[in-house]
C-alpha cells in the first residue's frame, strides 16, 4: 500500500502545484484586462474636467476680478452657474499670493472665499509650468477631491482657477460590482478603494521624505497617514504584488501620475488547485488498484501455467541432451574420420620427403659429374668454337641451378638441430626465396625481396627460419595464382629491439570467420588434398621456441600480410 499512497500523494502535489501556477497566471491575465478597464475610466473622468479651469480663466469676468477692476460678485455668480452646469465639485480663482478671490461655493459655511491654498502642489505647479493636479483632502470642507489647476494672466497680474472633481463615483462604482480595485498616488498612499479598510494607507512603508512633503501639502491631513501598516507583505516586483492572501496587479495611471491596483484573493484559487489536488489523488489510487487487480490476474494466470511449462521445459531440455549428444557422437567421429585422413596423409607426405632426399642425393653426382664433363670439354676444344662456348657455358649454368635447388632441398629435409645460434636474418631470407623460385616461376610472379644493408642477428635455427619463410612464400604464391597482376614482398626491417619480416600478397585474402582459425592444426582453406593444414600451425610453433611473434592480417580480395617479429641479439657477434 505504501507505493500506490505516495504516488497518489505525489500526483496531488504534481497537480496541485501546476492547477495553481495555471490559476494564478490566469488570474493575472484577468488583472491585466481590469486594469485596462480601470485605467480608462479614471483617465475619461480626469479628463472631462482638465480643459475647464483654462477655458474659465478665458471669462472677462474672472479676467476682471484678477485684474482688480471687476466686481468680485459676477465672478462668484459665474463660477457657480459653471460649476452646476459641468458638475464639479467646486470651481474656485486664487489670487498670486494664494488667497481664494472668488468661488463657487461663495454662498455656503465652507465657502474657499479667503482661504490661502498656496502651499498645494496643484498651485505652485499651475504658477510655475501653467498646469497643476493634485489629490487630497480639503482643508476647508475635510472633503477629498482631485484638483486641476491652470494659470490664468491678466496684464502684469497672476493667478489660478481650480476645479475640485469629486472621484467618489469610481469608488461607489467599484464597491457595486465588488471589484477588488483601488487608486493610489504618486507616492503609493491609497486615496480610492473598493475596500474601505485600504482607505489612505500606503502600499509599501513611506520614506521620511515622502511623509514630510505629505505633511507639508497637508495632502491627507488628519487620518493619521504614519500610523498604517502597508498593504503589501513585500514590494512589488514589475506589475506583481502580494499581500495577506491576496496578489494584486499595479499599472500606471498617466492622467494622474499615480496607480491603480487590481487585486484577487488567494482564496479561491488555491481552493481550486486543493480540488484538482483530489482528484489527481484519486485518480492515481484508482489507477494503482486496477493495476493491482491486473497484476494478481495475470500473478493467477501464470501460476496455473507454470506446471505446464515446467513439463514442457523438462521435455524440452531432455530432447536437447539427447540432440547434443547426438551431435556430440557424430562430431567425434567425423573428428576421428578426419584425424585419420591427415595422418595417412602425413605418412604419405614424409614418404615423398624420404623420397626427395634419396632422389636429391642420387642425382648430386650425376650432376656434379655433368659440370666437371663440361668444364673438360670446354678447356679441350681446339681451337676455340664461340658458339660451342656459349651453348656450354648456358649447360653449365642450368647445371648449377639444379646443384643449388638439390642443395636447398637437402637443407631443408635435414632435420636441424634444436640449439639455437646467432644467425643472420638475410642469409635464410634469401635461401627460402632460391627454394621457391621454381613455384614462383610456374605461377608468373617473382618475389620481390627487400632486406637492409646492414646484418640482422638474431637467435633461431638458420633451417627452421628458412622453411617458416618458404611455407609463407608458398602460401602467397598460392593466393595470387587464381588473381592475375598480383604482387608478392618480403620484407625485412628492424623496430626497436625487434627484427620483422613482412610477407605480403595482393592475392584473394582470407575471409573474416576463417582468419581466426588459419593457425589451427588441420584446418585448410585449400581445396581438398592440396594441403594438410599443418604449415601455419608448424611456423607459429618454430616461431615460439624463438621467443617470436606471428601476426596475419587478411581482407577478402585485399591481400594478405603475415609478420614475423623475433628478437634482436644482444650481442653483434658475426653469423655463421
């Protein structure tokens, strides 16, 4: 139970973790919009007004009334019936010392009438850049609006007309759909909200500067502005923002030069992620059982066929014994048959080996006799015939040659002994080259032999080198026979401390699943009863009583390369 239950708990967590990321984002793209929304609306309602105090000023009457040469009572009656008919708030002149002159609210206990607004931001702007806005509290009516303000001049005279607009309709609209929505300052200090409790408390702390100059333009006089908490638990990072289990988008506000704020509670959307949580639990459980149900069917299912198969199986591998001795049986026989075979062909081939050193020995001195006859001859002739010197010169040459090859052949028949001796490498190269040049001519081709100038020593049996170079001469002559412009080299270098002699052929090549196997006893690629077998298996023998090395490298239609390394002798003696 432990593994379905912390897969169900680790699914819930997966789902719960990627619900919430969803939900968030979407309630993000959801601020975004009320944002838009937002911003809109209070950029139209600032705007309604903010041609107004310019177009006021524009008035003789309030012209007059700056100026000092208009009754103050016109003003005031103007600016009333201006303020009714646009709907502001309040519609007010300011003299350049900052004393009100004329309003439109002249005739009520709050009248501005008298009042001095010259420390407010929206004055000394409007002075100072011909435009000014500002939120806050009236010190008069303790009522908060927003103001804008335009300069207004009059000959050499200055001053300001001001209009109070009354946001509070945003705010009751907000409330009505309960929309989490609020409007902040250039300072962060909430002054609009959905909420009542955010009413004039600041988004993150206030710095000593900015809460000095509030307390200077006296902006929220009297709600205790230094006493909140902020709203936020951490600033905001871009347009995200987090409080007390809510998050919240903020956006500028170009019209006001402040902020609005988008919030949505945490609440519901963790809610969700919780349910979709549940449902991935479940889900998983779910999963996890039917996947146990299958499990213990087929645990069920395989538990009544094992009897069978275990039968089966016996069966199976008793029938394989039997096969396998079987092939066993017929295996050794064909062995038998085979080993059979080789022997007789062994007995066969030391018969002719017998054969050849009594024939070699038995025409030594008919040959010898043949040279002696006509080097007689030849000293006899008198006078002296060209032609008849040339033609015995030619017999006794062919004479020498068939001296030479019966002197290689008896070399090679006799049996060495076992000692080993310092031993030139060149001497018995070139010997096994004389031994299979008969071979080489039938075939075509002429080895070409390559050997340093200098000596090559080395301890081995001078005969036994020599029949393991001839056997690889043979070897290579044979692949070539059947592949015409064909190659045969041998090649003698030294490498280090080793002395190597390279056989190579431009022939047929040996085939990749019988490279492995061309030094076995017996094995043969030849055709039947033109070889043994035993020639590669006898030169990798000869070569490891000299502490040497056979390496065969083979590629179908490539060629084949044989190298013999043996070590070099320590001392530089001279060879036999």
């Amino acid at each position: 139970m432990a593994r379905p239950l912390a897969l169900a708990g680790l699914s819930a967590l997966l789902v719960w973790f990627i619900a919430q990321t969803l939900a968030v984002n979407t309630a993000r793209r959801e601020l975004d919009q009320t944002l838009l929304l937002t911003t809109r609306a209070v950029e139209a309602e600032v705007e309604r007004l903010r041609a107004l105090p310019a177009v006021v000023g524009e008035d003789a009457r309030i012209r007059d009334a700056l100026a000092g040469v208009g009754p103050l009572q016109d003003a005031n009656t103007y600016l009333e019936a201006v303020a009714a008919h646009v709907g502001a708030e309040e519609l007010f002149l300011i003299n350049a010392e900052g004393d009100t002159i004329a309003a439109s609210n002249w005739n009520t206990d709050g009248s501005y009438i008298g009042q001095n607004y010259a420390f407010r931001p929206y004055f000394q702007d409007a002075i100072t850049e011909g435009q000014g806005q500002f939120y806050a509290i009236g010190v008069t009516t303790g009522i908060p609006g927003y103001f804008l303000a335009a300069r207004v001049e009059v000959g050499g005279a200055e001053g300001v007309v001001a209009v109070k607009q009354d946001l509070s309709i945003l705010q009751d609209t907000w409330r009505a759909a309960e929309a989490d929505i609020a409007l902040a300052d250039e300072h962060g200090v909430v002054f609009l909200s959905a909420r009542p409790d955010w009413q004039y408390r600041p988004l993150v702390n206030l710095t000593p500067d900015a809460l000095a100059q509030l307390v200077t333009t006296r902006a929220y006089e009297g709600v205790g502005l230094g006493e909140t908490a902020p709203l936020l638990t951490e600033p905001p990072v871009g347009g995200d923002a987090r409080g007390r289990n809510w998050i919240a988008r903020i956006g500028a506000v170009p019209a006001t030069g402040g902020q609005v704020v988008a919030i949505r509670p945490l609440g519901a959307l963790q809610l969700m992620a919780f349910g979709w949580a549940v449902l991935a639990a479940l889900a998983a459980l779910a999963v996890a059982a039917t996947v146990k149900a299958l499990e213990q069917r087929r645990q069920i299912t395989a538990l009544r066929l094992s009897q069978s198969e275990k039968m089966e199986a016996m069966v199976v591998a008793r029938t394989a014994d039997l096969a396998r001795e079987v092939d066993a049986r017929r295996q050794a026989e064909a062995d038998l048959r085979a080993t059979q075979e080789a022997l007789i062909h062994a007995e066969k081939m030391a018969a002719m080996g017998r054969m050849s050193a009594a024939i070699v020995h038995e025409i030594s001195q008919p040959l010898a006799a043949m040279e002696a006859t006509l080097s007689a001859a030849e000293m006899g002739m008198k006078p002296p015939d060209a032609a008849t010197v040339t033609r015995i010169g030619k017999a006794r040459d062919m004479i020498r040659r068939m001296q030479r090859t019966t002197k290689h052949l008896k070399s090679f028949a006799r049996k060495e002994n076992a000692e080993l001796s310092l031993i030139d490498l060149r001497t018995p190269l070139k010997s096994a080259l004389d031994l299979v040049l008969p071979r080489a001519k039938v075939v075509g081709v002429t080895p070409d032999i390559q050997v340093p100038e200098g000596k090559v020593p080395v301890m081995a049996g001078a005969v036994r080198v020599e029949q393991v170079i001839a056997n690889l001469l043979l070897n290579a002559l044979d692949a070539i026979e059947a592949k015409p412009d064909s190659s045969v080299t041998v090649t003698l270098t030294t490498e280090g401390d080793q002395a190597l002699i390279e056989v190579c052929d431009t022939g047929v090549g040996i085939s990749e699943q019988d490279l492995p196997r061309v030094t076995d006893p017996f094995f043969s690629t030849k055709l039947t009863g033109e070889g043994l077998g035993l020639g590669l298996a006898i030169c990798k023998a000869i070569l490891t009583d000299f502490r040497g090395t056979l390496d065969i490298w083979s590629a179908p239609e490539q060629g084949t390369r044989v190298t013999i390394a043996l070590p070099i002798a320590e001392k530089k003696e001279e060879t036999r």
